[in-house]
C-alpha cells in the first residue's frame, strides 16, 4: 500500500489545503505529521500567545481529522529527523510540503531534501499555500521581485488566486506511533484575552465576517473604537485559513469594503515575495537610511509597557498585551511612535510584537516594521505619525483610548487625546504619565538624524 507524508508547518486546515490534496491522490494512506520542532523553539519564535493559538489549531486539526476517519500523527524533536523516521516506519514514497520564506523554513526544505535523497523518498513543496500567489510567480523585468506595491497589486490582481483545492471527505492514515497533542492550558505566559484558534473558529469568524463586516471594511477599517477588522490574520499566519480561499470569496461578495479587503491580503502576499528574495530583510534594513538609533531603556519600558503619556499609543500598547492582538491603525502608529519619535531601532519593535502576536509572522511583521521606520519598502521613509492627530481623526469620541487606558474614563472628549491640558483639580486627580517626550522635539531629532 502506497504511503505519503504530509507536513502541516503553516497550512493546518483541510479546506482549500493543495499540500493535503496531493497527498491524498498521491497515496492511498498518508501520515498526517506535525512536529513541534526544537529548532524554532531555539529560534524564540514559539511565543506564548502563538503557542496558545497553534495548540488550538492543532486540536481543531486532528479533530477534524478524525471525523473522516484520521488523526493528526504529533512528534517533537529535529523536523528533519522526526520526518525520515516516520517515513522509515511506514515506507512512505514521497514527502509533501507547503513552501515557505523565511530563511529557516528554506533551510528546512534543503535539509529534508538532502536527508530523503537515499531513502528512495522524495520532496514535493508547494508553493501558494501560504499564500494566495506565489512568491516570484510575478516579477518585474530586471529584477527577481516587485519593491513598489502599487505595480505588484496591479500584476497580482492580473495573475489572480489560484484555485480552491477540494476539501477530503475520508483520510486514511497509516500506522504509525504518535505523541499526545499540548493543550493550551499547559503554556504559561498566554495574554488573558487571546482569540481562540483552530480552522472551526476561523471558517466561523470567516462567515460572519462576510455576512455582516466586509460590506463596510473600506470606510470602517481605520475605526478603532469600531474595531471593523476581520481579526483573521492569526488564521492566516497559521494557515487555519486560506488566503486563496479569502480572495475568492471576498470578490463574491462583490462590494467596494471587498476589494479594499483583498489589497490588504495583496499587501500580505507582497511582504512574502520580499522576504522570499531578499531573506536578509528579516533582521537587516531592506533600504539603509544610516541611522544612528537611540537606545534609551526607560523609553522603551515606557512604550511596551503602555505609558508614554500619549493615550492612543498607549491604549494600543495595551491592546496587546491583553489580546495578543492589535488593531491595524494602532500597529502603524506606535511603531512610528517608536521609531521616529523616539527613534529606536525598529527591531526592538519587532521584538516586542513578536513576543506576544498571535499573528506574528516573519515577513509581515519585519516589513510592515520596516514600513514605518522607513528603512522597507515606503516610498515616504521621513513621514511621522503624529499620535494626537491620529486620535482626533481615528478615534474621536476617544472610546478606544477610554475602553484600554481607563485612567482616562472620566476625561472629557477634548482631553482625552491631550490630557496634559488639563487643569487645576482636573489634572491633579489624574492617575496617567505626562508624556515621555515632546512631540514636536521628537520629530526634529529624527530629522535631524535623517537629514530631512
């Protein structure tokens, strides 16, 4: 009996999962097989919160595995040794694989395609998994990737998502001897108000997403208080969505908010065909501006901590403590805070948000990181997000600020950006920091150092 193995990594959903669906014409039993792998906890990518959410996604995974008749088979250790011992144990003929870009998971797929080579066993990676296009499936003449979004979005809309790969109606697995699934009640250090994960709660939030939000995603998107967002990106980065899948079905429901939803899963794509060609970008400036960054440990306490004294900052900072989570508008403007206001490094950003994301992936959160420091792909690298300017504007009743800063609660509406306004008995009660830096101060020293 012909045997095949797939390797769940960023793709642990059965709807629209290419990877699965080659395995199974491929074979006629396969091995289901997930490794939590030692090399990413050296890595110290495997966070709390991502923890958390992967251990519902597995569960979700395995369940709905075995209502067609499978399970999820779970080793821990090396992957690569962990994947040829299982296709020792069962004879498997050939490994299948989503394709990924970061470096480690390229490094991955070299070393399980060297391992394999004289087991009589082959690779198959596939590509638009994770994805809804292939990295490098479109490139501009002369170069090996697009660095504009704009003329990326407008070749990307051309190529189109690839097609929905069916859903199994029966699995059936061989053999082989499998470890028990980690709950998420065993991980410490999970944020108290972390989505539940797994396939079952994203298609959920999907749906409902599409019945009742996406119509008015292009109006409302930047609404904090509204909180208008799909919040699928933590499905997304695990795979327990397709961003494939996503596309499709948002251009059904045929609506301005649905296009405006597909060129954010565009912007998504694009950072992956970044990273994929130039995979430095995850720790070194994509575009080098020679700054000269700050480092002054007090500030940065401040701003992960949620006291800079600039309330919309802070209420997003908190945000994420709490959720492991953070609304898109608030991700842009305290990572320009940050960056341009204090001027540190974006990378201790990008550590920060790494350590408590859910939604914590490589190529979208150093680029994105990157974005607002100006050292990625922005074509305005000096602009400042102006943290008062963006409450007015984004949250003007100042609910958001009100709902995670609750110091601020009694505040009236034409303080609650600028408490420091406040007077007499008004400021003496206030249980909130003055803000750690002016901002018109802050943006001259970041010009400065840039030579604006």
């Amino acid at each position: 009996m012909t045997v095949s193995v797939v390797l769940f990594t960023s793709d642990l959903r059965l709807h629209d999962n290419p990877v699965l669906a080659a395995a199974l014409r491929d074979a006629e039993q396969i091995v289901p097989l997930f490794v939590y792998d030692t090399g990413v906890h050296r890595t110290g990518f495997d966070a709390p919160n991502r923890r958390a959410f992967l251990a519902d996604c597995l569960a979700d995974l395995d369940s709905g595995l075995r209502t067609r008749g499978g399970r999820l088979v779970v080793r821990s250790g090396d992957v690569v040794d962990q994947v040829c011992a299982v296709v020792r144990s069962v004879g498997a003929s050939r490994v299948h694989v989503a394709g990924g870009v970061s470096r480690y998971a390229t490094a991955r797929e070299v070393r399980l395609r060297s391992a394999l080579a004289g087991s009589g066993c082959t690779l198959a990676v596939h590509d638009a998994v994770v994805t809804a296009v292939a990295p490098g499936a479109i490139t501009p003449a002369g170069s090996d990737h697009y660095a504009v979004f704009t003329p990326y979005f407008r070749r990307w809309t051309e190529e189109g998502a690839r097609d929905v790969a069916p859903t199994p109606r029966k699995v059936q697995v061989a053999d082989v001897a499998s470890e028990p699934l980690i709950g998420r009640t065993e991980i410490a250090g999970v944020s108290a108000g972390l989505a539940e994960g797994g396939e079952t709660a994203g298609r959920r939030q999907l749906h409902a997403w599409l019945k009742s939000g996406i119509a008015g995603y292009e109006d409302g998107h930047d609404d904090l208080a509204g909180d208008a967002t799909s919040r699928l990106s933590p499905f997304l980065h695990f795979g327990a969505l397709s961003a494939a899948e996503l596309v499709h079905l948002a251009r059904g429901e045929g609506s301005s908010g649905a296009e405006a939803f597909v060129r954010q899963l565009a912007w998504r794509d694009f950072h992956h065909q970044v990273l994929a060609a130039r995979p430095d970008a995850a720790g070194e400036d994509y575009r080098p501006r020679g700054d000269a960054w700050r480092s002054d440990k007090q500030e940065i306490a401040a701003w992960q901590e949620g006291r800079t004294g600039y309330p919309l900052v802070d209420a997003a900072m908190r945000q994420l403590a709490h959720e492991g989570w953070m609304h898109n508008r608030g991700r842009m403007l305290v990572a320009s805070f940050l960056t341009k206001t204090l001027y540190v490094d974006w990378r201790v950003g990008a550590r920060h948000f790494l350590d408590l994301l859910a939604d914590g992936d490589v190529a979208n959160n150093q680029l994105n990181w990157q974005w607002a420091a100006g050292t990625g792909t922005d074509t305005r690298p000096n602009r400042v997000l102006n943290p008062v300017v963006q409450g007015k504007r984004f949250d003007l009743k100042g609910a958001y600020v009100r709902r995670w800063v609750p110091e601020l609660a009694d505040v009236a509406d034409r303080y609650v950006h600028e408490p420091w306004k406040l007077e007499g008995l008004d400021r003496a009660g206030l249980d909130y920091p003055d803000p750690i830096v002016e901002l018109a101060e802050g943006r001259a020293r970041f010009e400065r150092a840039r030579g604006v």
